[in-house]
C-alpha cells in the first residue's frame, strides 16, 4: 500500500472515530478535550507581568495516564479556543509568568498526553488571564476548542471546574453552584472585580482551567482559592472559589487579539492614596496624592491635590478599590467625572482620559522614583538604572531582608541596576517581576503599588543583589497606599 492510499484510510478511519464521538457524548465529557495542562520547563528568578485510536471515548483517552511533568518547575491548568480559524490557548498569568521566554519554556499536554510547545502572544496581570499559542508544532486532531456561553452565570447554577489539581489528577471534575458574582480579586494586590465564586473544589494545578456549564460551555476561568494566614499556619476555605467571569474573559481576550496582546487602558496621570488605619483601623478615605507632569490629570485636577474623593463617574467612592473598579471601565478618549470634598468644599471636575500607552508607563515610572525614592531611574540597553540623587541621604531606601543581604544602600549618590520590583512583606517575602525597562517598571508599580511600600532586587557595581524596599508616605510622613491611574 503506497503512502497516499495509506494516509487517505487513515482519515477516513479517524473521521470515523470523531462521527462516532458525536451528539451522543455527554457535553462535560465532549469538554474534556479541549482542556489542557500547562507545565513551565524553564524558569527565571523573577515572574514576567493526537490522534485517536480504536473506539475509545473521550473519557477513556484522558484516564489511561497522565503526562510526564517529572521536569517541569510548576503547572496549571488551561483550555483551547480558536479565533479566526487558529487555536489559542486561555490559562491564568500567574500559571507561566515565572517562564523564562525561551523557547519550550512552556509546554501544554492534551487529552492524549501529547506535548505542545507554547509561547505567551497576550495576557493581563491585573485579570490574571494569559493567552498562549501553539509554537511549531500544530494542535493535533484530539483537541476539540471549547465555547464560551452566551448567557451570563446565574446564581445557583451548577458548575463545574476542569483540570489537573496538584499536577497529578488530569481531567479532574468536581461540581458546584455558582454561590456570588462581580467579587473582588487581590492578586496581585490592585484588585479586579468581576470574579464568579462557586463551589467546585479548587486546588494548587486547577488554575487556568475551565469552568463549565452542564452544557460543556465555559462560564468562567478558575484562578483562585480563598486562603487565610493566622499566626503562620495557613488555612484554605474549599468552598470559596473564584473563576473569572465567562463573558468578562472573552471580552479580555478579543481586545487583547486586536491590540497586540494587551488590553487598552485610561490613563490620567492621576495618583490616588490612602493612608493606613493603624491598629487595624479601617484605611483613610482615597485622596488626591499628586499629579503626573504633563497628563491630563495635571491639567484637569490642577490645584485639587489632597482633595478627597467621594464619587467617579457619579459612583460613591470610598476605597481605593471603588476608583479602580470604575476606572478600569472607563476608555481612552472618555471623560472621567471626579466629584471632590475638602473643608467645606465639594467641587466636581472632569478629566479627559488619555491611553497608557509605553510613553505614559515611562511617566509613571519616573514619577514614582521621584517622589518616593532619592533616586532616578534611566533605561538601558541592558535594563533600567537607578541613580542616587546627590546630596540627598538616600534613608527613604532599606535592606528587606537583612539576615540574607550582601550589601547595604549607601548614603549620598550611588548607582543601582534595577533587577525587579513587587510587593514585600517585613520578611523580604513577595511578588516579583523582572523590570527590563521603564514600561515594566511602571507596570510593576501599578500592579503592587497598593502595599504601601514596594520591594526590589537591586544589584550593584559588583553584581551583587540585594532586596530592598521603598517607602510610600505622604506630606506629614505617614505610609500610604498608592494608586496610579
């Protein structure tokens, strides 16, 4: 038998096999094969934001083993979709952003344990929603994409979520109802809302994995658990779980896929804070901290810094939170309405939004550097450079981490390369992402900003690396919780 007759039966037989699959599979199983394990085999220190055979079922397939993740450094969950005839594939950020971008740094596992090589084309720190695509090798004939439902998520539905918890029980799926909706998200620490909370266990691996109706269509992507920390001991609340929701997601996705990879933004120029409630007291309410040079806001809100703000866009305001949620719905180009309270008086202002394009995170940067550090900070082909302010002390800037440290922040002028920034705990302990220029500093900074102070992995004119920390205050002194827009 020649080669063309051969692959010619071939299809036939394997078309067989998929018309054998048909109408008559139960939709969550039908699910099963466009749900992926996504393994990272190559990290850096820092996180960056088949064919069937026989008449075997879908179910089959998936069970007979499960893949070799004996080298890999973490994994997650995620699911394939296809848009405009090619295949992508939708898992949570924070699932590969410790890859180092090299290629076959992350590779996705199908039903039948065939590995895929991926590399990142989007994705989105503050949604945790990253897009991966197929690199060289194309989707085999046993990934089947999944859909998006058309309709919203209702309270007490069932749901259930797919995926590999801990990285040893592929295709798992565990049943649910859909328990709250429009919940807040704190990772990282600028919260999103827009989270579904249901009931189907999650565990660490079930990341980035679907959440399906009874029909098999995806209503949301499964990101995280509700954890406490109590003197230590960590606790985790298994009927606290929180997918993305379905149509937010897909939203995230188009725009992302029509913007090179990322999601539009306002951008103001605009920096909010907080101050912190001491002895557990509730946090201040937001006010205006300062203003960007040179953005809208500089000129919109002049003469209004250290004004409270009570509403945007006609929405109450009462934590920093409140401003992120109604500024994240706002668009380039729209007018953002601030209504404003000091003393006795109750302005109201309006602020055209620009778009964060890399220019305008170049602003942020800079701003953030200048006004809560006695540093400057300079791109570099090899990265970004931070250089001391002379006759300045410098004491705004302190070692985190002092049991481990290899060198101490020197007073007067000094000059730093800049390796990554995050938030960080008294410990030294946080999330980090690798800073190659001033975009992704900025990025960084609006990302964790709300800690109060930030952390960062220094390296000096010997390469040593130290992790220090910067201290956000305001006027009189006193830490702040910060929020750039």
């Amino acid at each position: 038998m020649d080669k063309q007759a051969f692959s010619l039966l071939a299809l036939l037989f394997f078309t067989s096999i998929l018309q054998g699959q048909g109408p008559d599979i139960p939709p969550l199983e039908r699910a099963l094969s466009g749900v992926v394990t996504v393994a990272v085999l190559d990290v850096s220190d820092e996180d960056r934001v088949l064919g069937f055979t026989g008449n075997k079922t879908y179910a089959d397939i998936a069970y007979e083993g499960s893949p070799d993740m004996s080298d890999a450094f973490s994994n997650g969950s995620g699911f394939v979709i296809e848009y405009k005839g090619a295949y992508f594939v939708l898992t949570n950020v924070h699932v590969i952003d410790a890859a180092s971008g090299k290629t076959g740094a992350i590779t996705a596992y199908s039903i039948t344990r065939e590995p895929y090589p991926m590399k990142v084309v989007g994705g989105d720190s503050f949604y945790d929603l990253a897009i991966l695509a197929f690199d060289g090798k194309e989707p085999g004939e046993e990934i089947q994409p999944l859909s998006f439902s058309d309709k919203e998520a209702e309270l007490a539905q069932k749901a259930y979520a797919i995926g590999n918890p801990l990285g040893s029980y592929p295709y798992t799926i565990t049943e649910g109802i859909i328990s709250g909706k429009n919940r807040l998200f704190f990772r990282p620490t600028t919260g999103r809302f827009g989270f579904l909370q249901h009931t189907a266990t999650l565990i660490w691996g079930n990341s980035g994995g679907p959440l399906v109706n009874e029909e098999g269509e995806v209503i949301g992507i499964n990101t995280w658990i509700h954890t406490r920390n109590d003197n230590g001991q960590s606790y985790l609340f298994s009927q606290l779980n929180f997918a993305l929701e379905g149509g937010l997601a897909q939203s995230l996705f188009r725009e992302m896929m029509q913007n090179k990879g990322r999601v539009r933004r306002a951008f103001l120029g605009a920096v909010f804070a907080s101050s912190k409630g001491l002895f557990g007291a509730p946090d201040s309410p937001p006010f205006i901290h300062s203003l960007i040079e040179g953005s809208p806001a500089a000129e919109g809100l002049k003469e209004r810094v250290g004004y409270t703000v009570t509403a945007v866009n006609g929405q109450p305001v009462k934590t920093l939170q409140d401003i992120v949620r109604t500024l994240e719905a706002a668009d380039p180009g729209q007018a953002v309405a601030f209504e404003l309270k000091k003393g006795i008086a109750s302005p109201e202002n309006e602020v055209m939004a620009g778009e964060l394009t890399a220019g305008n995170l170049e602003k942020v940067a800079r701003h953030f550097f200048d006004t809560f550090s006695d540093y400057e900070p300079e791109a570099k082909a090899q990265g970004v450079g931070l250089h001391g302010k002379p006759g300045k002390s410098n004491l705004r800037l302190e070692v985190a981490d002092s049991e481990n440290s290899s060198f101490s922040p020197k007073q007067g002028k000094m000059d730093y390369g800049l390796a990554s920034l995050g938030a960080v705990d008294d410990y030294g302990r946080g999330k980090f992402y690798r800073v190659a220029s001033l975009q992704d500093a900025a990025t960084a900074i609006r990302l964790t900003s709300l800690e109060s102070h930030l952390g960062a992995d220094l390296l000096d004119e010997d390469n040593n690396l130290q992790r220090v920390r910067f201290f956000m205050t305001d006027d009189e002194g006193d830490e702040v919780k910060v929020l750039y827009y």
